[in-house]
C-alpha cells in the first residue's frame, strides 16, 4: 500500500555539499604526487640532453685538440681550475670548460667529466671517449636516485696534446 503526501511538502535526501570536498582531499595528495614527478621527470631529461650535447662537444673538440676560447691550439699548458664559470677563464682543462657548457644550473655543479683513449696507442683514428656522470635524485624521495650518463666516442683527427688535455683518470677508460 502507497502512502500519499498530502500536504505538497518535497523530501530531500541528505545534503551532499561536503562529499565534493571529501573527495578533492583524498586526491589531492597522489595527484600533486603524479604532477612533481611529471616535473621532475621533464628535469632530469633536460639534464640528460644538455649531458649528451656537451659530452658530443667535448669529443669534437678532444679529436681535433682544440677547444675555444679558453686554451687556444697555440697554448703549451691548460691545467687551471676556474673558480666559477663566469669571468676570465683562460688556460683551462678541456673538462672544466665542458663543465661550464652546461645550460643547466644544477649541471654545472655537480657533473663529472671523463676523457679517455680506449686504446693504448693516441695515433690518428684511435678512439676518444668522453662521458659525463651526474646523480640525480628526486626531491620527495631522497632515497630514490640514478645517475644520469652521457657519453660520445669519436676518432682521433690528430694525436692528443696531453699537456692540454689533462685526463683526470690517466685516459684509462673504466
């Protein structure tokens, strides 16, 4: 049997204004997840790609023995360290001056810079390889990290100059 409501009143089911809000709150906290490591996903790429052209840089000009403007192909030495990448910087290693290539802020700090000759002879078309080596860790998790590596290996055009080239590892690739 129906009852009837006969005084034209309208029930309402219970109010649902906060179910909206309750709802943005329990979301809230893995989307902001999802949208920092998005971030910094896209940071650490452009880390990796500013690696990569640098580290093809640095092997042009290891193969040819020249690198400008800081150690002309004229200079017999270029063994100083620059204090900071702006400034005079004149005389400098080739690993220094890869360093200070760097577009990336965060790069300049922290990347490592190897040049080595794969084999023992450095006779024309022997191989030069320069890798660059950063770590990388994500800022919510400081216990998660990789490294980010680049590496180019091209021939030699002419023999090295070691006195300007200065492999901080001896040029023993590892």
């Amino acid at each position: 049997m129906r009852t009837r409501n006969f005084t034209g009143v309208r029930y309402r089911r219970g109010r649902e204004s906060g179910q909206a809000t309750v709802e943005f709150a329990l979301i809230l906290f893995p989307l902001l997840m999802v949208v920092s490591g998005i971030i910094y996903f896209g940071i650490g790429l452009n880390y990796w790609l500013d690696m990569n052209r640098i580290a093809n840089q640095g092997a042009r000009w290891a193969v040819v023995n020249n690198w400008p403007p800081e150690c002309q192909r004229t200079a017999t030495t270029c063994t100083q360290v620059p204090t900071s990448c702006t400034g005079s910087r004149t005389n400098v290693k080739l690993q220094n001056t890869l360093k200070c290539m760097a577009i990336s802020k965060g790069l300049q700090d922290g990347v490592v810079v190897d040049i080595c000759y794969p084999n023992t002879t450095h006779d024309a078309g022997d191989p030069v390889r320069v890798r660059l080596r950063q770590p990388y860790n994500f800022f919510f998790l400081d216990s998660v990290g990789i490294t980010l590596t680049a590496k180019a290996t091209m021939r030699l055009e002419q023999p090295p100059e070691f006195s300007k080239l200065q492999p901080d590892n001896g040029g023993v690739c590892t």
